[in-house]
C-alpha cells in the first residue's frame, strides 16, 4: 500500500521557526514535522481501515471493519488493555467501549455470535449476567492477523538497522 505522506504547507506553517525559537535544532525540527506528518497519515490509514482491511482480506477473514473493531473491543475489555483490570465483557461494556449505544452493541454482538466469532456465557460471578467470550474462530482469526501485521511491520522496517529501529521506539 503507498500513502501519500506531504501534507499541504500550510499544516505546519511556521512551525519550524517556533521549534528553533524553542531550543531545537534545524534537522530536529524538521525531522520532528515529519515524524507528525507521518503520524497524522498513519492515525487517517488506521482510522478509516486502509491497514485492517487489507489485512482482513489476506488472511480470509470476511469481517466488515465494525465487526473486527468490536472482536478487539471484547478482547481489550477481556485481557484489561486500557482499563485499570480485565473485566467480564458485556454487550454494555461494548457499547461503552466502541462509544456505541447498547441497542447498536447488542445487533453487532449478535452478528458476532451469528458469524461463529463470540459466544455468550454466564458471568462466572453472577449466572444471571450474560458476558460475550471469543470463540476459537475469533482467537485464530487474531493470531493470523496478528502474524501477518508484523510481517507487513517487517516490511516497513526493510533497511532499518536495529539500532536506528530502537532509536525510533524510544
């Protein structure tokens, strides 16, 4: 996938002069409007799903990207990514994850369990409360995008030496 990654001149218009005024050099200046120009494409690339779906595609998962949002919604909530302690996945803990209201959360989850993807249980500590789990589809479908993502990282990286890789994670 190529992106264009210019943004129009005026995005960063006299940012450069303020960042000097600042204390940084000329090459840190700049390298610092590329680092955001890069990152403002690559939250747009994510955000409108030209990263996932392709993804999706390569591994034959025939999710819409709603439905791959809400399955790493039900894992985040699940596994406490983000949030102060994993917790029991509900179609409300859903809705307020995806910022959805429950009716919609509660239509996604069943195509979810309708496509194999969730399950719903018995909350192990309250039989009356139902919780949303990953099916073995759903784990597998993960693994699999999870394998060909870094493959795809690994391209990007392509010439990088692991020092100027480090360099760029710190």
């Amino acid at each position: 996938m190529t992106v264009d990654r210019r943004l129009p001149p005026q995005f960063h218009a006299g940012i450069r002069d303020r960042l000097v005024a600042l204390g940084r050099g000329e090459e840190a200046a700049e390298a610092m409007i590329t680092l955001d120009s890069a990152m403002f494409v690559w939250y747009r690339v994510v955000s409108q799903g030209q990263f996932t779906a392709p993804l999706l595609s390569a591994v034959g998962a025939p999710l819409e990207l709603s439905q791959f949002r809400a399955l790493t919604a039900v894992m985040r909530i699940a596994q406490g990514i983000g949030r102060p302690a994993p917790a029991a996945p509900t179609v409300g803990g859903l809705a307020e994850e995806l910022g959805l209201d429950p009716s919609r959360a509660s239509r996604v989850a069943a195509d979810l369990i309708a496509a194999g993807y969730l399950r719903r249980e018995a909350a192990q500590d309250d039989g009356r409360k139902t919780v949303l789990a990953l099916t073995d589809k759903a784990v597998a479908t993960f693994a699999a995008y999870r394998d060909i993502k870094w493959d795809r990282y690994v391209e990007v990286f392509d010439g990088w030496s692991d020092e100027e890789i480090e360099t760029f994670a710190t």
